[in-house]
C-alpha cells in the first residue's frame, strides 16, 4: 500500500486520497498520544535561549478539535467504511460536550483495532513526516523571519520522545556498553537504505551548511555573535593571540592543536578572527558529512553511506560540537574516519601510496587534536589488530600497526623535543597531566553508585543541556553493535571504538563526560541501524513502509538538531 | 524434547549474564535521576480548549506552601518568535501591605517557568504579563489568614 503511494503511476484521486488517508491516521494518532502525554503533565527540556523546560500543552480550542474529527473522517472514507463516519461526528460533539479531546483520542486509538497493525505501522510514520515537516517550516518561519500560518506542531515533535526523557542517561550508558552485545549477533545481516548513496550525501550537504547558516546566518542572530563555549572562550582570544604573535605563536597558544591552529591563524589572517572562527564552525560539520560518507561507503556501500552523510550534520556530535564550540575534536574526529578509509583501502587492495596516506592522516589527527589523536590511534590500533585475526587482512593490517606505532614514537619523541626548546608544553606533559586527572577521578569514583549516576545524568540533562536527548542516538547506536558483531569489517571499528569511549566516559570528570562521548563516530553506527532497520521492515511490511519509515526517523533527528540549533542561536 | 545447540546455550547464558550485569549496574540509576524530574514532570495543566492558550503568555499554576509562594507562568506556543517577557507579581499581605516583584526575562515557546518569592502573609496575587506589548492581568484569591 505505501509503495504504491511512493511509486504512484499518475497523479489521481484515488492516490491522493490514500496519502491523505494514511497521512490524516497517522496524524490523528499522533495527537492522541500527545493528548496522553499531556494528561499525564510530562514536559520536556531543550536550549532555546537557555536551559528551557516545554510544556507538552495542546492549543486545540474549538477549531482544532474539528480539525482533528476531520482528520478521522479522510482514513474512513479512503477504506470505505462509510457506517462508521458516523464516529468523529459523535465524538467531535462528546469533545465538545465536555471540552475535553479525551473522545477524539478514544476514536483514534479505536480506529487502530479498526485497521489492524500494519496499517498502524504504515500510518505513524506518514503521520511523524506531516508533523516534522510542519515543525522544520515554524523553524524556518522562526529563523528567517517568515510570516506564515503554520499550526502549532512543536508539542507533538517533544511527544515523540519526551516520554523517554527520564531514562535518556542509562540509553546513553546502555549504548556504551553496546560492545557487550557483540556476541549476540544475529547471522546474515541485511542493510538497506531508501536513497541513493549521492542524494543522501547532497542532503547532507544540504543540513550541514543549513545548520551553520541558522547558527550564524539566520534572522535569530543579526550581529553575527559567536555562539559555543569554545568559541568564545578559546578561539576568539586564540585567534586574535595568533595574529599578534604570528606564525610562530601557533605553537605556543596551539600546543594540543597545532594544526587547528595553523588553520585558525590562516582564516583569521584572511578574514579577521571574528569571521575566520565563524568559518571554522563550518569546517567540522562539512568534513565530518564528507568522512562520515566515504568511510560507511569502504565498510557498506553508497547507500548506508548516504544515510551516515544525511545523519552526520544533525547527530549528537553535531549538536554537542556546536555547544561547547568544540571544532577541534570535531575536525580531528572527522579526519580519523578518513584516516581509517585510507586504512581499509590499503587492507583491500595495498599500495604504498595508501599506507602512507593513511600515516599521514593519523598524524594529521593528532596535529588537529592531541586528545582525540589519542582516542583514534588507540581505535585504529584494536581495529588493525582485529583485522590481522583476518586472513585476508593479516600482513597489511600487522605492517600498518607496526609502522604507525614508529611513527607515533619517532613523532612524539621530536615534538617533546622541539616544543621543550620553545618553552610550550610538549605531548608527554600534556598526556601527563590528562592521565593524572583521569586517574584522580578514577580513584575516588565508585562506578554505578547513586553518586556516580548523579554525575552521569548531570552531564547528559544540565551539562550539555539537551545535546544528548535525542533518543535515536543511542537506540540506532545500540542497534549497530547489536547486529554488526564481528563478522563485519565495521563491526570491528566500532565496537572497539566504543569500548574506548565507554572506559573514558565512566571515569570522566563530570565536565567531561559529555566531551568522552563525543569521541566515537555516532553517524556511521546510526547510519547502520537506520539501515538494519530499514532492511527489517521492508522484510516484513515492503519497501514502501520502509522507506516512510527512515524519512520520519530522519525528519525527526532534522527537527531536534535545527531545535536545537534554533535555540543556540536566539 | 529438542536438545538444546551448545552454540544457543551459550547465547542463552550469555545473555542473562549481560541482563543481570545491566540490572546491577541500572540499581542506583533512579534516585540519581529523579533530582533532575522537575525536567519532565510539567504538574498542572490547562484545558486544550482554554482560549488563553491563543494568547502569548498565561498563569499557568500557582502554589502556596509554607512562606513560599510559587507561580509557573507558560509562554504558551502562540506567536512563536521569540519575545521579552515582564512579569509583574503584587503579593498583597493580611496586614494590608503589598509586595511588588518584577522580573524579565527572553521567553522562547513552550517555556514554562517558575517564580518563586517569599511571602508568609499573602492573601491574593495579582500577576501581570506583558509579552511584546501585550498585556494580560490575572488576580487569585489564595485564602488564609
């Protein structure tokens, strides 16, 4: 039924009284499950000039309650159940009657019996993509000072995930522990994705200079004010710092990002240090969508490599790298995904030019971040090591390891060296002095206490306020692990990946552990649970329902990201 | 009876382990979330049909407990660009005084926030929104001495 919708052969009324059937049902229960949420008075956090509770609260009055009954009649006529349109009516005068919804969300939940569940599973993503659609035109509206008549459909956007709110931290801890559901793997994965690996990416594009554009080119800041921690606290005086003392301070005032920092000094030798950190918010979500495509298209081919790009610009490290202005780890996280294309590549097919490109890349890392170069030499290494337990991948992944250890030594024991001589902080005290806190924190904490949970739900609700409650996130990303096991080359990547981010994230000072779980690559692990997801559904329902399905669960992650990005910018 | 493959016993065992590992580990995880409650917990509600919800801003509960008088005001999704938002609280006490507070703040759509001031001998409150010009004025009686 929803393929035919998405493949209609002409444009006719019987077509267009399916979509609106299923897009009215969906809808219809879309606001009932609001109506619920609301009689329970849940509200829901988000940023939107600060830290900023909602209220789940739907405006009905009398026009929309009939709004809604009209909404329940379109469903009813397309199936030709004419005896039961008798049903809004009365319920539309009960609501009336009483001045309550509650016989509005009544029917809407009785017309699921009346349907069946595929119809249901057809109907509530048409419904989610109506809504969300409704939600991105009231940001726009917001952001480019539009007028236009739009319904108020940002309450039902907070319905669909308010509800998971209260238990977002221990998803978040569960998606850490993912690895653990390796062993568990189901044999056989299929993936699938509903777009084209280019089109995907060209959305991607798309999100990621939209969500730059509304941050600093938007109606909603009109003097263009620098907008993240970071930026303003670090790059800002950084850059002005850089110009004053020239190429040669980037040393000294970049000492853990020399070459973020060579490309801060260039950028605002060009465009002065206002604009050039404005700039340097684009560079992570642009590279961060480029690596994330080319990476997920060695491990799974152009079309999860479309969703990994469409996924990139609205995922948790775009959100929490536009908070805490943190381009660096951003922009040194993206160049490991490239690191490790070129390390696949060179597994797959050899070439000295591809190992050295690889070298390179991961040298480039640590040049970007020396942090998040850490965290990626350390993934990379247990991802080689894995992959030598591989036949095929033996001699190239142990040679790769072993050249990029020298290097990692050689480079570490030069730069201590030459920073030493120039009165900075080399890498070794650097590394000391992050290890000493790590172990301090270590030490005094007791891992799954009430304190420690404290600490942990603290950094997920109030640290990096509302940055980590998209749901999807950790679900797909649990998803991922659960499904990719070993057998998959990625699997191998991220499971690692993550066993790294999770020791980090649990002995994280609380102000930190927002950051730790920053340093895994979320877009390539949401990217293959949207695909598992997919593949699963159109098994079991068609490709049409499947393909509902991935624009909603995308729709939705647009919403809250541009949410999210709205509110930072107001 | 089918024997079970070791291959699924040892999936099966597995598996409770990790459960077990996640209820333990999960244990403390309540308490520590419920300090942060006042997130998703809303409390009062209005009417879908109340028509003040097409204004900009209403009184959305008020509270007196103890010496503390609380009241939540909700920037309602009405009108969502974002405005400056007044509010003008006049606490009039049994001894026949009266206290003003005022406070402002940015005021995004769907905010629902909490005000809260010490008045031991109120007897009525009015509190007066001013959302972008527009006004609204609302009085409550709150009994007592």
């Amino acid at each position: 039924m929803a393929g035919r919708l998405l493949k209609p052969k002409r444009l006719d009324l019987n077509w267009l009284l399916e979509l609106a059937s299923l897009t009215s049902l969906g809808t219809s229960l879309l606001l009932a499950w609001t109506y619920a949420l609301y009689r329970i008075g849940l509200s829901c956090p988000s940023w939107d000039c600060g830290h900023t509770v909602r209220a789940i609260v739907l405006p009905l009055g009398y026009w929309g309650a009939l709004l809604w009954a009209l909404l329940l009649f379109a469903p009813l006529v397309a199936a030709r159940k004419l005896p039961w349109l008798v049903a809004p009516a009365l319920a539309l005068i009960l609501t009336l009657l009483f001045a309550d919804p509650l016989p509005l969300a009544l029917l809407s939940a009785l017309l699921l019996f009346l349907f069946g569940a595929k119809r249901l599973l057809e109907a509530l993503p048409a419904g989610v993509i109506a809504v969300e659609l409704a939600v991105l035109a009231g940001f726009a509206a917001r952001a480019y000072s539009l007028r236009l008549p739009l319904p108020p459909a940002l309450p039902v956007h907070l319905a669909l995930y308010c509800f998971l709110i209260p238990a977002t931290p221990a998803l978040a801890f569960l998606a850490c522990l993912s690895p653990l559901l390796v062993p568990l793997a189901p044999k056989g994965v299929k993936l699938s994705a509903p777009l084209r690996g280019r089109a995907s990416l060209a959305l991607g594009l798309f999100a990621s200079f939209l969500m730059w554009s509304i941050v600093y080119a938007s109606a909603l800041n009109p003097g263009s004010k620098l907008v993240g921690v970071d930026a303003v606290t670090r790059y800002y005086p950084h850059a002005l710092k850089l110009l004053e003392g020239g190429l040669p301070s980037v040393l000294k005032v970049g000492y853990d990002r020399p070459l973020h920092y060579l490309l801060l000094y260039g950028l605002a030798k060009a465009l002065g240090p206002y604009d050039a950190v404005r700039v340097l918010a684009l560079t992570p979500l642009v590279l961060y969508t480029l690596a994330s495509y080319l990476l997920a298209k060695e491990f799974w081919g152009g079309r999860v490599a479309g969703l990994a790009a469409a996924v990139a610009p609205v995922t948790y490290t775009a959100t929490a790298g536009l908070f805490g202005g943190l381009y660096g780890n951003w922009t040194a996280l993206a160049l490991a995904l490239l690191a490790c294309t070129a390390a696949i590549r060179w597994l797959r097919r050899g070439g000295a030019a591809r190992l050295l490109l690889y070298l390179l890349l991961l040298a480039a890392v640590a040049g970007v971040h020396v942090y998040m170069g850490a965290v990626a030499f350390a993934a990379l290494s247990l991802f080689l090591l894995l992959a030598a337990t591989r036949k095929g991948y033996r001699r190239r992944a142990l040679v790769a390891l072993a050249l990029q250890v020298v290097v990692a030594a050689v480079g570490l024991y030069a730069a201590e060296l030459y920073l030493s001589s120039l009165g900075a902080r080399g890498p070794f005290s650097v590394t000391a002095l992050n290890v000493n806190l790590w172990l301090k924190r270590a030490a005094s904490t007791r891992l799954f206490s009430e304190e420690w949970w404290y600490d942990f739900c603290f950094a997920v609700y109030r640290y990096a306020p509302s940055t980590a409650l998209d749901p999807s996130v950790w679900l797909l990303t649990t998803l991922a692990a659960a499904v990719l096991g070993f057998k998959d080359l990625g699997g191998l990547l991220l499971a690692p990946w993550m066993i790294l981010t999770a020791l980090l994230t649990f002995t994280a000072p609380s102000s930190l552990i927002y950051r730790s779980l920053l340093d895994f690559p979320y877009s390539l692990a949401e990217a293959v649970g949207l695909a598992y997801l997919t593949a699963f559904i159109e098994e079991r329902l068609g490709g049409g329902t499947a393909k509902l399905w991935a624009a909603a669960l995308l729709l939705f992650k647009l919403s809250f990201a541009l949410a999210f990005a709205v509110g930072l910018a107001s | 009876m089918k024997k079970m493959k070791p291959v699924r016993f040892w999936k099966f065992a597995y598996a409770l382990t990790l459960l077990a590992l996640f209820a333990h580990a999960l244990y403390e995880y309540p308490p520590a979330a419920a300090h942060f409650a006042d997130m998703w917990s809303g409390g009062a509600r209005l009417s879908p049909f109340d028509s003040r919800l097409h204004k900009p801003a209403v009184v959305y509960a008020i509270e007196k407990s103890g010496s503390e008088l609380k009241v939540r005001v909700l920037r309602t999704y009405a009108q969502p660009a974002i405005q400056d938002m007044a509010i003008r609280l006049t606490v009039f006490n049994s001894d026949g005084s009266a206290s003003v507070y005022v406070f402002k703040q940015r005021a995004p759509p769907g905010r629902l926030t909490e005000y809260t001031v010490h008045a031991p001998l109120a007897v009525s409150l009015r509190v007066e929104i001013e959302v972008n010009g527009a006004r609204e004025v609302e009085e409550r009686w709150l009994g007592g001495s």
